[in-house]
C-alpha cells in the first residue's frame, strides 16, 4: 500500500472519505455501492408477479421480467461500447436512471400495477440517497469513530446532566401520570404515532444543525490551524461526525429515560388506574406477578414512555447545545481527537503535491 492509499484508508475509517482529494460519487460512491444496487436490481424482478396469479404464470413473468432487466442493461452496455454481459467500472447518470426506471417498468407491463411502479420509483431513489449519504459521507466509518468514544463525550456532559435532568424528570413525572397523556397516546393511530416521534426527532436534529457550523469553525480554528482551509464539503463531513456523535448521547439519554418510565409505569400504573383513566391498553407485551401484584407491560405503556423519551432528547440536545461548559469540554476533547488527523491531512495533500511535481 503507498503512502497516499494509507492516508486515505485512515480518512475513510475516520469517517472523513472527504479529505481524499478528487473524491467523487462517480468513482467513489457509486462504484462502492454497485454490489448492493445491482442485488436490489435483481430482487425487482420479482415486481412482475401478482398474489392472485396462479404459480406457473408468476415463474414465467420473473422470467420474462429478468430478460427485460438483462436485456436493457446489456443494451446500455452495447451503447457505452462494452460487452453485453459486462459489470460497468464507473457508475455513471444513464445506469442510475436505469437502476430506477427499468425495475419500476416491470409492474407496469406485467399488469399495469401503477401504483406498485411508483411504490418501486420512490424506494430506488430513497436507496440512493441513503448509499449516498452513507458511503459518500462514511457514515459506517464516523460511527466506528464516534462509538468507543460516547461513554467519554456522556461523562463530558455530567455537569449539563446535574442541571439538566432534575428539571426534565420533574417535567416527564408530570405529564407521565396525566390521563390526557395516556388517553392520546394510547388511542393514536399507529401512522401518526410515528409521525410524532419524528417530530421529537427533526426539531432535535433542526437545532444540532443550525448550530453546527459555528461548531465546526471552531474546531476548525483550533485542530486545523497548520494545515490549508477546509473547503465546503469538508467542513459538511466534519459537521456530520460531530452530528452523528451528539445524536448518539441524546439516543442513549432518551432510551434510559424511556426504559426509566416503562418500567416505573409497570410498577406504578396499574390495571386498575388505566381503567379508570380509559386507557386503550393494546397488546400486553410482558405479564408477570410481584409479591402477589399483577405487573403488565403494554402497548400503551410504551406509547407513552416513548413520547416521554422523545421529549426528554429534543429537551437535551438543546441543554447540551446551549451550555457554553459543555461545549468548551466537547470541542476540547474533540479537538484532541481530531489534531492528528487534521494534521494527516496537511501530509497528505503536501504527500499529493509533491508526487504530482514528481
């Protein structure tokens, strides 16, 4: 391995694949994520069939689907001037709109599934943003990073913690044992139920990125001073380890805090005040007898512990985000952290510069 792959190797397991110079989605992204967009490609296929189709005329749509999809892909091939049957070495914009149009055609022909068509249009884009974000940003890598490091930034945070939290369960208590709580929760559609929780989490995750590039210039100033500039996407990359690291402490806050309230509402809340309450209690997803006294968790229990975590994050991103301790202590460690690769980074490109004279 040259000391240029070496450098870049140790980039992408930072989660930072940005800093490599030349980095492109065409030859980066797209052709790391091939392996997986041509399985799903290939399971698409099945998109021809219909439930209420006898056997027989389902295998012979599959077979018929399967040679539409390697028909087009080996007429694109032919078109670019490669063999019918070959893998391509770029992934460029025709063999993306092929990857989402081709399989979506499938429905279309074999019944006019409309709506099943677009169901598979939808799903292929969302599947390329996601490759896109999570190869092009190495966000496999910046959780491999952030991971063995959370326990450190949460025992930053016991002084945000110490104010923070008695105020919160004082809150959470309250609305916990309020019927109107229990009565919408547990009487919420399921749909809208998650509509809410993503509520909780896009107001947090609103505020962490309004904020995040001060943070980032901050870092910036104090890690990266020896080397050049940060350029845009850089500093995005930098922005989304520092996001994805305080996601992961307001997650592990808002699961003890739901954890916290379910197994306090199975000791607390009986059968008998869920009734009087009206509370749609739903599954019983765990029954058991304490001393003699019957313990339940439900479905709305957890409803309703989950709507209390939900809060109890958004609540302490916005503590963790505006308390100026906090924050000297997070960029402090963290630019310890990030020095030697802000540093790797000026070798590198100086690495880069100097073959490129060679």
């Amino acid at each position: 391995m040259s000391e240029l792959e070496a450098y870049e190797r140790r980039f992408r397991r930072a989660g930072l694949p940005l800093f490599i110079e030349g980095y492109s989605a065409r030859e980066d992204i797209w052709t790391r994520a091939a392996p997986l967009l041509a399985l799903v490609f290939l399971g698409e296929t099945l998109g021809a069939t219909q439930l209420d189709w006898p056997l027989a005329a389902n295998v012979a749509a599959v077979a018929g689907g399967l040679a539409i999809v390697l028909g087009a892909f080996g007429t694109l091939n032919i078109a670019r001037g490669r063999p019918f049957w070959s893998l391509p070495h770029q992934i460029r914009p025709a063999e993306l709109a092929a990857f989402v149009l081709i399989p979506a055609a499938l429905p279309l022909i074999f019944g006019g599934q409309v709506g099943s068509a677009a169901l598979t249009v939808a799903f292929n884009l969302v599947l390329l943003g996601l490759a896109y974000v999570v190869v092009g940003y190495g966000l496999i890598g910046i959780i491999r990073w952030t991971a063995p490091r959370l326990l450190e930034q949460l025992a930053a945070s016991v002084a945000v913690l110490s104010r923070a939290v008695p105020l919160l369960m004082v809150f959470a208590l309250v609305l916990f044992v309020n019927t109107e709580m229990w009565q919408v929760f547990s009487r919420m559609p399921d749909v809208l139920l998650v509509l809410v929780y993503g509520l909780f989490v896009g107001v947090g995750s609103l505020f962490c990125a309004v904020r995040l590039p001060r943070v980032v210039a901050e870092l910036e100033r104090e890690a990266g001073a020896d080397g050049p500039p940060l350029d845009r996407r850089e500093r995005v990359n930098v922005g989304l380890v520092l996001f994805v690291g305080q996601g992961m402490q307001v997650l592990v806050v808002s699961v003890a805090v739901t954890l916290f309230f379910v197994l306090f509402g199975a000791l607390a809340i009986g059968p008998d005040v869920r009734e009087s309450w009206d509370v749609v209690d739903g599954a019983v997803l765990l029954s058991l007898d304490l001393f003699g006294e019957p313990i339940a968790a439900t479905e709305a229990l957890l409803r309703v512990s989950g709507g209390i975590g939900a809060f109890s994050g958004v609540y302490y991103a916005i503590a963790v985000l505006t308390d100026s301790t906090y924050r000297g202590e997070f960029l402090e460690e963290l630019t310890g952290e990030m020095r030697d690769t802000f540093n790797e980074r000026a070798e590198y490109l100086r690495a880069r510069e100097a073959a490129a004279t060679a």
